[in-house]
C-alpha cells in the first residue's frame, strides 16, 4: 500500500500548522533563555539595585534605618554600606568588622572620586573582583548632600556567573525541544485526526444521501459547529425523504383516482366517434360528460396535490390573525350566482367581526369544503345554515344543513379518503371524496378541534372551533 499525504486536506494543514506552531515556541525559547538570559540578568540587577538604593534613600530619616537596611542587604544578598565624606562608618553588614576588604574601600574612592568630580546623584558601573573573578555591580548614592558633611551609600551587588545557567539551561533545553517536537507532533496528528474524523463521517453519509440513502443519520460530531451541520443535514435528509415520499404518493394516487374519469373520458369519446357523431342531441349529452369528467378531474388532481402535500408535511401554515367572518362573507359571495340559479338559500348567523390565527387560505378551504358539502347534501329545502359565535375562548364555525343525514356508525369514516356515506352517494364533478380528509388535515396542522353531529334524516352539523385573538 503507498502512503500519500494529501498536502490540501485540513487534516494536514491542521497538523503542519501545529508543529510549525510548536517549532515557533521552541525557538523563542532558546532566543529568550541562551541570548537574552545575560543581558537581561545584569538589567534586572541593575534596576533591583537602584530599587533598593531608593528604599533606603527614602527611608533614610527614619529611626529604624539601620535595621531596616540589615534585613534589605540580608535579603537581596548585597553588600551595603554607608559613610560619611570624612570616613566615618554608618553602616556596614558586619557590625564588628569595621575594616572594609582593601578591594571595595578601592572600589568605594573610585565612586566616591565620581560623584563628587561629576557632581553626580548616582554612580555605577561593573567591577571584576579580582580573587574570585566575580563580576559585581557597584552603586553609590548620595544620603545627605550638606557640604562638609556629606553621607554616602555604596551598594555592592554580585553579579552571578550566568554562563553555568545558559549551558544547563541550553542541555536542559535540547531535551524539552526534542520531547516538545514529538509531542506536538505527534498530538497534532491526533488532535487533526480528531477534529476531521466528523467531516470524514459527513462527507460519507452525505454521499450515501447523494444515491437516495434518505434514511441516513448525521452524527457522531462532538464540537458545536458539526453537531449544528448535522442537525441540518439531518432536516435537510428528513425533508429530502418527504418530498421523495410525497412525489410516490402522488404518482400513486394519481395513476389511481384519474384512471376512472379517463376511462369515462376515453369511452364516452369513443361513443361520440362511433355512435353519437351525427346525432347533436346524444354527442351534446356525452360532450357534457366528458366536460364534467374533465372538470372532475381537475378539481381532484389539484385536491390530490394540497391532501399530499399537507400530508408529507412540505406545505408549511403562513398563519396570522384574520376576521373569520369577512372570510365566510367571502366565501358566501362567491355562491351567489349558482344560489340565486338554483334556488339555495344560505343563513348567515354571526353577531360580530370574530378574529382568529392561522392560515387564512386553508381555513377558507376548510369552511368551502364544508359549506359545498352542506349544499351538496342538504336535501330538499336547500337552506344552508352557517353559524360563528364564541365558546369559552374560542371560536365556534359551524354549518349545518336538513339533508339526510349520515348514520352514526358511518361518522368515523367519514375524514377517510374517498369514503362515501351509504345516504348520501353522488358521483358529480364536484364529488372527489377527498373534500373532507383536506378537511381534516387542515385543522390538524392548526390543533383545532373538529366535529360531526348528524342525526339519520334530520341533517348534519360539521364544526370546528379556533382560538379566540
Ligand atoms: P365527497 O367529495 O364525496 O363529498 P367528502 O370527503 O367531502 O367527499 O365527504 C365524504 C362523505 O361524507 C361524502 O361522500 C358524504 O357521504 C358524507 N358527507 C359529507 N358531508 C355531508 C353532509 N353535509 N351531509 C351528509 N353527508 C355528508
């Protein structure tokens, strides 16, 4: 087997980018520890000296100087010392040692000679002790400035050999670079192996989804921003499921429920060719039939495509607040020329402008398919009553009609597709036996209650209540 290394994928540049990163540090490090150490190590003493030399100056008047000063010179590991310009002691760190070592009462002429020819405040400079080759810094300072009775303070502060530390520190740091290096290696390459695993497993799954695998699952990520493209992909495959589900129910259903008005369509045709051509009063009645199958045909494809698509759950409500009565006017209005022809009559009973939230569009629908089934089925007197009014908070739609009814046990079936009530039975352009499953969905999707209440022979109350705005 060859191994290639994808130099584009983000598993390599997550892993390259970390190293480089972890090199970067490695090498600040050294620059900081082997080049720096030294330079910084005599400013650091400089400025702690002078920090030091402050102190005392400042705290000079006080009683407990002299104290105060044994615990500073203890504690900084300093040689501190004071005296006046005619050679009397002040301070020294050892009480009883009052003869200064011949090198820094030399050194201390020197500062003395500086300060007093520059008229300096401060003076320090560098000294090599000469025994012991240590290299020291030497500070002095001005503590009183009266003529003739001058006070001055000598700070004496070795400077350790550094070189000793920078070579410990430079194997020292030979061994944290190389187990640095390896471990940001080799952690880089788990840490890149895990952060891409996730898109490996998506971008599998998503190929899967690709060939119609609609029943595929995203998961498995364990950072925010995955888990998030999963949750979508997931919808995205839910609702790619859906539609795939819903175009199989309708190539289903359609190839079903128009195959009986094509054929009426087809024979009926045949019957114009064939018989009723020449006769205008028989081709004239089997026209009619075609036309009424091909507006049956009409109405059920599109009930088909709104029954399928509220189904599969693809059609999403558009809800807001509307006036349910203006929507039954509506509705009403547009009947008023088949009631005026054949003699219907429509009672309105509403006492009041009723407002209520959700899909205008498909609660008209709902309230048409109702109403056209009340005209449908109302028998003899042809009134349609319709009625709106508030129940405890919500508003009550019903229409009832005195047709003939449907038997109690039929009630159940009746929100089924293409149920037909054994008393009620017609088969016109009108009748698709799909009105009251829309019906049905429709106010589902709204969590609406909904009812029947029909008595064989007295007529049929259809209601449905929304809540009150
Ligand atoms: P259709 O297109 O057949 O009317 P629907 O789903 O609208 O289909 O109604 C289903 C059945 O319920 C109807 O066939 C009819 O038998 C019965 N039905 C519906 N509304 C009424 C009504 N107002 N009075 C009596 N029967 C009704």
């Amino acid at each position: 087997m060859k191994f290639k290394i994808e130099t584009k994928s983000l598993k390599f540049k997550l892993w390259l980018y970390f190293a480089l990163f972890a090199a970067l540090l490695m090498l600040i490090l050294w620059f900081l520890q082997i080049i720096f150490l030294r330079t910084y190590y005599q400013e650091m003493k400089i400025s702690e000296t002078r920090k030091v030399a402050n102190t005392i100056i400042n705290q000079y008047d006080q009683p407990d100087i002299i104290d105060n000063i044994s615990a500073i010179s203890y504690k900084n590991d300093m040689y501190i010392h004071i005296e006046t310009s005619d050679g009397t002691i002040i301070f020294t760190p050892d009480s009883k040692r009052t003869i200064m070592p011949a090198f820094f009462v030399k050194e201390m002429y020197g500062i003395r000679g500086n300060l007093f020819l520059n008229s300096l405040n401060t003076f320090s400079t560098i000294i090599t002790e000469p025994r012991s080759n240590t290299k020291i810094l030497a500070y002095g300072a001005f503590l009183d400035k009266t003529k003739g009775s001058e006070v001055i303070l000598y700070i004496f502060s070795p400077l350790f050999p550094v070189d000793s530390t920078i070579e410990i520190l430079a194997s020292q740091l030979v061994y944290v670079t190389i187990i640095s290096l390896v471990l940001a290696f080799v952690l880089s390459y788990f840490i890149s192996n895990r952060l891409t695993k996730p898109i490996i497993n998506i971008t599998n799954s998503a190929s899967k989804l690709a060939e119609g695998k609609y029943d595929v699952t995203f998961g498995g990520g364990n950072y925010s921003e995955i888990i998030r493209l999963e949750d979508t992909l997931n919808y995205t495959s839910k609702e790619l499921a859906k539609a795939k589900n819903l175009q199989r129910d309708l190539i289903a259903n359609v190839s079903h429920d128009l195959r009986t008005p094509l054929t009426m369509v087809k024979s009926y045709a045949e019957m114009i060719r064939d018989l009723s051509g020449d006769n205008p009063e028989k081709r004239n009645s089997h026209l009619q039939v075609i036309i009424e199958e091909a507006d049956r045909l009409n109405i059920l494809v599109s009930d088909l495509l709104v029954l399928s698509k509220m189904q599969s759950g693809v059609d999403v409500l558009e809800k807001s607040v509307f006036n349910i009565k203006d929507t039954v006017m509506n509705i009403i209005l547009s009947y008023a020329i088949f009631i005026e022809k054949e003699g219907y009559m429509i009672d309105f009973k509403c006492d009041s402008d009723y407002f209520v939230y959700g899909d205008e569009i498909r609660i008209k629908q709902v309230i048409s398919n109702l109403v056209n089934n009340a005209i449908k089925y109302c028998g003899e007197d042809k009134i349609v009553t319709i009625t709106i009014n508030e129940i405890n908070e919500n508003i009550h739609f019903e229409v009832s009609d005195k047709g003939k009814g449907i038997p109690k046990e039929e009630l159940e079936h009746i929100w089924e597709r293409y149920y037909k009530a054994s008393t009620n039975h017609v088969r016109n352009s009108n009748s698709t036996g799909l009105g009251l499953s829309i019906v049905k969905e429709i106010l589902l999707l709204h969590n609406a209650k909904f009812g029947v209440e029909s008595t064989l022979g007295f007529g049929s109350t259809f209601w449905f209540e929304l809540k009150k705005q």
